[in-house]
C-alpha cells in the first residue's frame, strides 16, 4: 500500500501527524510563513518522513534555485521533487540532467516528473530519467493532453482515466516495472487512486483534494466527485469550524475506501 499525504493549510498543520502517512513541504510556504517552517523543522527533529517539491503547481514555475537549495540544505527533506516546467519535455529533461550533478543532502532522494504533451513524449521523458539515474519518477495530474487518451465529456474525468491509461500502458509494454519507484502528484478527481491496487511500483501519492473539498462544505459521495474546486491549498486562511471539520473527515474516511475498499464502484 503506498503512502499517502494530504496537504493541509496552516491552520489544520497540528492534525498532520495524524492524518498522513508521511509530511509533504512545500518550500515557498517556508519563507512566507513561521508556523509552515517550525511545523516541518519540529517533523525533522521528530524524525517523520519528508517530501519537499519544488512548488510549480502553486507557482506555475519552480521556485526560486537558491531558496530550494537552501531548504534542502536545512531540512534534508527524505526526497526533493527536482524542477520541472509544465508540459515541457526537453526543458523538463535539461532541469533534471542539471539537478544530478547539484549536492544535496547524503539521504535525500532526488525525484524527477515525467512532463510532456502527448503519450510518446511521456515515454520518452521517463525513459530518459530513468537512464539518466533517477530512481524514482512523479507523474502529475492535470496534464491536457491526458484528455487525448481518454476523450470525455468531462475534462476533469478525461484527465483522470487518461494518467491512469498512461501509467498502465507503460506497465504494460514494460518500461515500468514492477520494482520502479512512482510518485502520484495531487489528482484531478479523488476516485482515481481506486485504479491503482496492483501497481506495485506506486510508492506514495499526495494530494490536498478531500481537505479543501471539505473547507468549502463538499463532501464526496460513495463514487467520488465530477468536479474540482480550483483553489489551492496554499490560498486558504479562512477559520476551520466544526462543521468543516466534520466534513473534511468524511471525505478523508471515503477517500480510503477508493483505495482500500476492492468492492468500491468506479466511474
């Protein structure tokens, strides 16, 4: 079973270690906020399990080179997502070549993402990480061209089956193996990771999407959802009451059921 992490604002940062299997960081919330950064240096001191990105999905870029490796450096985070530009092989490809010959940490796992615009890049772009040394690879989710492998209606469903159609398909012909190591970047609809029981090679997933559906009162029902609140997890600061509470809990009990749950139906 692989390791799961929803990020959490500020304000529900104390219930962390309760909620998830391991602490995931995102480093630009390091320098903007005090609560963020003691919350991840007290998880260093406590000995939890850290996976540091580089924030492209909050930014739309990496973040800034010098903050990363400064991070890095004082949290030696367990496994550092290296940057990667959206949808863009080569550039994606250059990045990653770079980051290998940088220094960091001795125990710290450097982490590429496949990027691309069609499934043959894809391939292509894992293909090639793999060869340059990476050992273990992150597949994000919100790619559109995931859309052309699975036609749909709804984007958002399109997205969902086109990632999990790619990763099968590379199983499949066997350019991932059942030893390789996966990273699953957030989702575009919760319902998806139910696809993923035997796919060894899944090691952890994170994903904000039950806590801030539940911030904003939606609660998932026994299928899932076929909508996405486009709001960060970084952008919210509103007070947590009960109700949202209450509500954030249903949907963190209903998204183990996708994964653990063999009789859970599936769009």
């Amino acid at each position: 079973m692989y390791k799961i992490s929803h990020e959490l604002p500020i304000n529900m940062l104390s219930r962390s270690y309760g909620i998830n299997d391991y602490e995931y960081c995102l480093p630009h919330l390091l320098d903007q906020n005090e609560i963020y950064k003691n919350h991840f240096e007290k998880a260093k001191e406590n000995g939890r399990y850290i996976i540091m990105d580089n924030s492209l999905h909050e930014l739309g870029e990496a973040y800034d080179t010098e903050r990363l490796l400064h991070w890095v450096d004082h949290l030696e985070p367990d496994e550092f997502i290296v940057p990667d530009v959206w949808q863009d092989k080569n550039q994606t490809l250059v990045n990653a070549k770079k980051w290998l010959k940088i220094d960091l940490p001795e125990n710290t796992t450097k982490v590429a993402v496949v990027q691309a615009n069609n499934y043959h890049e894809a391939h292509e772009c894992y293909s090639i990480l793999q060869m340059q040394g990476y050992k273990k690879i992150a597949f994000s989710y919100g790619a559109d061209w995931y859309c052309e492998e699975f036609p749909h209606p709804n984007p958002l469903v399109g997205k969902m089956m086109g990632r999990i159609m790619t990763i099968s398909r590379m199983y499949k012909n066997g350019l991932i193996g059942k030893s390789d190591r996966v990273h699953l970047l957030g989702c575009a609809l919760p319902q998806e990771f139910g696809y993923y029981a035997d796919f060894p090679f899944i090691e952890s997933i994170d994903t904000s999407n039950p806590i801030i559906h539940g911030l904003q009162g939606v609660k998932y029902n026994s299928l899932g959802l076929l909508s996405k609140s486009s709001t960060k997890i970084d952008q919210i600061e509103e007070e947590i009451t009960t109700e949202r509470l209450y509500d954030i809990n249903h949907n963190l009990i209903q998204f183990k059921h996708f994964i653990t749950d063999s009789n859970t139906q599936l769009y």
